[in-house]
C-alpha cells in the first residue's frame, strides 16, 4: 500500500502540500486561479471564523457550491478544523436538500447564493419555509432543520437570515487556537458524510474518516501516473465520490493542476482544454464523445494529452479500439471509490471484460445472496469487500445492519473472480432479471445495444409478466439524426445474443423522457414501472 509519508489528518494535508507545491498551480477555471499556499492560507483563515461561530471538531456543515477555489477552501477549512464536511449536490431541489440536511443533522451550512439557473437561497426559503421569521442575529430555530444554526452565502447575501460568508476570512480568532485545534484532529476521526444516489431507497449517508480518504487517494494515485506537471481536467463534481478521490484528492496528492469549469460546453471547454494545455481527462465517456463530435475538435492543438477516461477524445495509440479490452475498476461511495484496480494499457484477450484485481489492502469474497454462503472462485454471486478504505459505516444505521460477522460489506453488486483474483463484474444484484426461470444480466445486453453506431444509450429492466415471471424490456435513445425502430433492433439482437435475453419489448425514447436520479443515473425503478405501465397499454 502506498499511504502518505504525513499523518492522513486534513490540517497537516494542507499544511505539507503548501510546503512541497506552495508556488504552484492548484486549479483554475475560466476566470480564477488559486495555488496550493493560497489554499492553505485562505482556508486557514476561514478555519479560524469558523471556530468563531462556534463550529469544532465534530461540527456537521454543510458546502453547497460548484467545482472551484471555494469549495476548495471551504472543504478544507472544515475538516482541518475536525469538522465533518457534508457536501450537497448542486442539482439539489428543495425536497432533496431538505432531507439532506435533516438526516446529517446539519448544524451549519456554507453556500453560494446560486449557481447557473439555481438560486440556493429560494431553495432554501422553500425547503425550511421557518426562514421567512429567522434573523442571523440569533442562532437559526427551524422545527423541520432542528440542528441547523447558521447558514453563510458566499456572494449576494440579502436574505435576514444569512450571512455573508466572505466575513468568515476576518476573524479574531488567533492563530494559536487554530493550531490546538488542528492539533487534535486524528486519522480515526470522521471527515465527510457523503450521500449515494437514492435510486431504488432514501440516500445513504456514508461515513468516512480522515485516514480512509487521504491514504485511499494516495494509495489510488500510486497506480495512475500522475505528477506535478500534469494539468488535470475534470468535469467529476466534488460532492461524489468520483470527483472528491479521483479527480480532486489525487491530483492534490500529486501537486499536479486542475482545470475546473462551471459549465460543460463542447466548444468552450474544448478551447479551455487547449488553452491551458490539459494532459489528463478524467470523467464520464460521454463527455469525451461529446468534445471529440463538435465541429471544432479538428482544429484544436490537443497534442499534450497523454491519458485519461475518456476514449473518444484521446489519441488513437492511447485508447484501445476494443471496448472488452480497456482497463476498468469497481468502486463505490462505501468503499471510497475503486476497490479493484486495472493499470493502464490493453487486457490481454484471456481478460476480456474484467475490472481488474483488489486494491492492496482490500479483500473480497463472493457470496451466495440468500444463504450468504461463499462461492468458489468463477461462481457469479454477491460481491462484499472489506479493507482500509471500506466506510465507518451509515449515518444513523446501526453497525450489525451495515456489515456482517466478518466486517464485510454485501455491496448488492454481482459477479464473479477467477483463480487469478481477477474480477468479472455482472451489475447490481437487484437489476437482474429472472425470465422463464432464466437470469438476465441488463448490462450485457446493454452494452451490445450501445455498440450499434445509431444507439447513444440503452437501458434493460425486468417487467412483469404472467407467464414468465419477468420479460426483458428495454428504453433505447437514439444518436441525434438517426433513424430505427424496434423490430429491426430486435432483429439484429437475436443475431448476437441467446434468444431468451432478446428483449420482448422495446421502447425508442428521447432522453428527457425517461426518469433519472439526482445524481445522473437512470432511475430504473421507476423505469421499470414507466415501461410497464406502456406495456399494459398495449404498446
């Protein structure tokens, strides 16, 4: 394992990187830039006007804001205080960051006035309607927040019940306290409750500690080839797990810049990228896809990328052609990003299709998932893990409820590995279908169905039926232009797939048709039950 050489604390985090990289670049954005002494010197000042609120170790605040040098410093100036930081989602509407902040019993919460078409402080007046008689004079009393403060605006701040959060870099407070404080802060203590996406059940709130979140960042940073010199675009937001241990913790760790935008604009970000000479990209296929089909990608000077996630955008020698035969991981926000881990480079043909081995200082076992017997390697079952950077456990859920006997966590994620300890992911466990006494795995032939150059998404769910038990349906969106129908797509299937994971029912949708969860991710339950309800419909 390649953990940090300093204690994994956020204080001395930020105090070692603005030693070794203080001069350099940590991110910029179209209009700001911010170094890593910068970081360390505004965060500390907010560190000490939070301490003047009366937020210490243990504190629960809240940070809504974009991908940028607030949220930097903020994050920063919150856990290196020992406080936990609990970042929302930026596309949070009133219901969901009402919840949220009850279920974190959130006692402060930092955030901007708004971001794009989103003004926070309506959200908020709409999520604890109790504001419309708060005063910022007196500490917040809201019957459905009960925890909740002080909330702090960063930009416009006109509301009697805010204040202004750039009042937070002028404390009194002296530099001593701060340093006591810090000096308290230990790599057990809990640093981020992070929220998965709710898609089948309420969000999860995940606990991590200090030493789980700096050291797996570190220890994933090891296997990456990342350095100083790299500039690191990313479009990942910082409230998921994704964007906070790949794209943010570990170009830290590396001393490395990130390039963050607001926004993400094909033509725009592409002349970013160019102009701030990116070599790493890391996010999501389809934004590569998006970059690499406007009209300009041509006519930009891209020659310093060198890696990244994104196969449509990157040079040819880089990406191999074969989608089976690129390196992949399986993570998660309870296991703090990856625990499998595939270096760089093409699978060799014997490891088609696999998301590589365990993390040093993982393990994993197999599981059957009703008897919760363990499986002999090659046995599709339920995948648990156990390790270093496995969570705390869940906010307000018992540990009995959280892990089993042998301090595993059962993931709901189905697969297999083979001798090697090479692991073959299958999707969740909850997706799978039962047809005719058959199981089908959607991703498989959801990945067949996205390979059709026509097909820009596809997604495979179970729906009822009488006689079968389940039957394969499926909601497919077209590239923009393109032209199909469902019996020529069926048609095609039952040429390269066994005939019973053909879908019965296929439906061509557009995109703003179908349910997606606030996080980005299709809502298949309520796809299932959008699809099924067309069925009955005689569709």
């Amino acid at each position: 394992m390649a953990f940090p050489d300093f204690e994994a604390t956020a204080p001395v985090f930020a105090r070692t990187l603005a030693e070794r990289f203080g001069a350099r670049e940590l991110i910029v954005t179209h209009d700001r830039r911010m170094t890593y002494a910068e970081a360390e010197t505004r965060s500390a000042h907010m560190a000490r006007g939070l301490l003047a609120e009366g937020v210490g170790k243990g504190s629960r605040v809240a940070l809504l804001m974009p991908n940028g040098p607030d949220w930097i410093v903020t994050w920063l100036a919150i856990t290196r205080i020992g406080a936990i930081a609990v970042p929302l989602n930026t596309f949070f509407r009133f219901r969901e960051l009402e919840w949220v902040l009850h279920h974190a019993d959130v006692q402060h919460l930092l955030a901007v006035s708004g971001f794009l078409s989103h003004d926070y402080r309506e959200r908020l007046e709409e999520a604890a309607p109790a504001l419309a008689h708060a005063s910022a004079a007196t500490p917040l009393r809201l019957p459905n927040l009960p925890c909740l403060r002080s909330i702090h605006l960063l930009g416009e701040c006109d509301r009697p019940w805010a204040k202004p959060a750039e009042a937070l870099q002028a404390s009194t407070v002296d530099a001593a306290l701060l340093a006591a404080v810090e000096a308290s802060v230990t790599p057990a203590d809990a640093m981020m409750i992070l929220y998965s996406s709710g898609s089948t059940a309420d969000p999860k709130g995940v606990v991590h500690t200090h030493g789980t979140i700096l050291r797996h960042s570190h220890n994933l940073l090891a296997m990456r080839d990342i350095d100083e010199d790299d500039r690191v675009w990313s479009p990942m937001p910082f409230f998921w797990v994704g964007g906070l241990v790949y794209a943010f913790l570990g170009t830290m760790h590396s001393g490395a810049c990130l390039l963050c935008e607001e926004v993400f604009d094909p033509e725009s970000t592409l002349a970013f990228i160019e102009g701030e000479r990116a070599s790493v990209l890391l996010g999501w296929p389809h934004f590569g896809k998006a970059l690499a089909e406007h009209p300009s990608a041509s006519e930009r000077d891209l020659g310093c990328l060198r890696k990244g996630n994104m196969p449509d955008i990157l040079p040819a020698s880089l990406v191999p052609a074969d989608p089976e035969l690129r390196p992949n991981a399986l993570g998660m926000t309870e296991t703090c990003g990856p625990h499998t881990w595939c270096r760089d480079g093409a699978l060799p043909e014997a490891l088609r299709g696999s998301f590589g081995s365990a993390v040093a200082g993982v393990e994993h076992k197999v599981v059957d998932p009703e008897s919760g017997e363990r499986l002999p390697p090659g046995e599709l079952g339920e995948i648990c893990v156990r390790g270093y950077s496995l969570m705390q456990g869940l906010y307000k859920v018992e540990r009995e409820e959280v892990f089993d006997d042998e301090g595993f966590y059962h993931t709901g994620d189905g697969g297999y590995f083979d001798r090697g300890g090479v692991l073959y992911f299958k999707g969740r466990l909850g997706d799978m279908i039962k047809t005719a006494g058959a199981n089908v795995t959607p991703s498989e032939i959801e990945q067949v169905v996205v390979a059709y150059p026509e097909v820009k998404a596809a997604y495979v769910v179970g729906v009822p039926d009488e006689e079968r038990g389940q039957s394969v349906a499926a909601a497919v969106v077209l590239e923009p232009g393109q032209i199909t129908d469902p019996g020529a797509l069926r048609a095609r299937l039952k040429r390269e797939i066994s005939a019973y994971k053909v879908p019965r029912h296929i439906f061509v949708q557009s995109e703003h048709e179908l349910p997606f969860t606030d996080t980005g991710k299709i809502d298949k339950q309520r796809l299932t039950l959008l699809l099924s309800e067309r069925i009955q419909g005689g569709e």
